[in-house]
C-alpha cells in the first residue's frame, strides 16, 4: 500500500481501515543476506513471535499481509551479516550502502545452492507460521535472485 489518498477514514477522519493487503519490507531466508541494518528477520524461529504481533495488528485492521523474502547475495556486507556474502561467483560488487564498500562474496558451491535454497523454503513455512498470507520473492536490485525480464518485438501476422 503506497502512500496515496483513498478516502477510506470516516467524514469526520476517523480510520476505518480498507487496505487490501499489506507488504512488509524484505528479510532475508538467511542471515549471509542480510544487506541493511535494522532488517526485517526471517532466518530463524527466534522472529516467529515478533511477526506475530506485526501480522495480527495489520489483520485486525482490516487488511492481508504479505512478505518479501529477498537474500542480499554480493549486496550484503559482513558488517550486517558478521558473514561473509555469498553470489554465483566471487566477482567484486560496488555496494553503495552507508559508506561505499565493495564486496567479494564468496563463490556459492552446489552444496551452498542447496543450503541457501532451504533457507528460503524454511523461511516460507516460517512466515506461513507467523500468519502471512502471502509472500514476495525480491528478484531485483543485484540481490542474489535477480529476475530479467527481456522484451523481444514480434512482428504481427
């Protein structure tokens, strides 16, 4: 829900909710991608209570809520973390985040696919846990999935 005008308080301005659903800002399946300070937790069931209370005051006013999981990859920064990164390939990657920093991610092996592929699983049936009704892959930005989406043109027939 963006910050726009949609009449829905009462005449007088009272809140009266209508908000059809709502997503929170992205956290991380794991704690390696972790890429800002003050991120949302998704990685561990520690964050299960906490987003508890956060999906329950956003259903009793009215609305679904919704999660994005997305995994910093070469964006993320030991200094969030205490990890270090992990990407496809250890090629260095410009972070402009707080100060310039450019990271070398670790080059992710089969085994670290898999484990970062069950991090994101295990973060789904955590947030399913905590009562969000939907979730959001973050496929942009660098991050570690990044989704492209090419247009092609197409003559017509």
């Amino acid at each position: 829900m963006p910050p726009m005008t949609t009449r829905l308080a009462s005449q007088e301005g009272r809140v009266l909710g209508g908000a059809g659903l709502i997503t929170v800002e992205m956290g991380s399946p794991e704690r390696a991608g972790r890429h800002r300070f003050r991120e949302l937790g998704v990685y561990d069931d520690q964050f299960i209570p906490g987003l508890e209370r956060l999906t329950s005051a956003l259903r009793d006013s009215g609305s679904r809520v919704s999660v994005q999981l997305g995994h910093g990859g070469a964006r993320a920064r030991r200094a969030v973390s205490g990890e270090t990164p992990i990407a496809p390939s250890s090629i260095p990657t410009p972070v402009p985040e707080v100060e310039a920093e450019t990271v070398v991610p670790e080059e992710m092996s089969r085994a670290r696919i898999e484990q970062t592929t069950q991090a994101f699983v295990e973060a789904a049936r955590r947030a399913g846990r905590a009562g969000f009704d939907l979730l959001e892959l973050h496929g942009a930005h660098g991050h570690l999935i990044e989704i492209r989406v090419h247009c092609a043109q197409v003559p017509l027939l």
